[in-house]
C-alpha cells in the first residue's frame, strides 16, 4: 500500500530529525562555546553520524532547534549565518593590563 509507505517514510524521517537535534543538543552541552555554521555543524559537530546525516535534514533540524529557543542565530560579517548555544551569554573576562589589580 503506497499510502503505509508514505507514512513509513515520514516516521522515518521524524526518526532521523530527532537524532540529528539530540546530536546538536549533546554537541552543544559538551562545547558549551561552541559556534558553527550549518556546514560546520554537518562536517564536524555530526561527522561520527553513520549513516551520515543528508544536509536537508540538518538544515530542517537546526532551524527547528531555533524556532524552540534552543539554538540561537549569529550572523557573521561575510553574511553568513552561525549558530551557538541560546543559554546566558557567556562573560568573557577582559584581562588586565600589569600592575593593575
């Protein structure tokens, strides 16, 4: 029956989806400075993904992840978007110059 294949089909792929945003979660907890682009994240956050993941399907995962809050966009000069973890921004401290407490 085409029509069970069809939603076999999609069952598989919300399947695929949800191991491909708990990699970028787990990614994310380990590396919590941790900043890429889409590229980025498919070549080296999921690049243990076997089978690999297909690019569509990080794309669709990442931009699912922003829309729950739980990656946030940064926009780098060249225009290209970069994504990072959306928790409290993280103080960088500024160092001190010497002799000064």
């Amino acid at each position: 029956d085409p029509r069970q294949e069809q939603m076999h089909d999609m069952d598989t792929q919300l399947f695929a989806m949800a191991d491909i945003e708990n990699a970028i979660r787990t990614y994310l907890q380990a590396h919590p400075r941790a900043i890429d682009t889409e590229r980025g994240i498919r070549e080296w956050w999921l690049r243990d993904s076997r089978p690999p993941f297909r690019a569509a399907d990080v794309q669709t995962a990442i931009e699912r992840l922003v829309a729950a809050g739980a990656v946030a966009v940064h926009y780098l000069p060249d225009g290209q978007r970069a994504y990072a973890t959306s928790g409290p921004p993280t103080q960088v401290p500024v160092p001190r110059s010497p002799g000064r407490p």
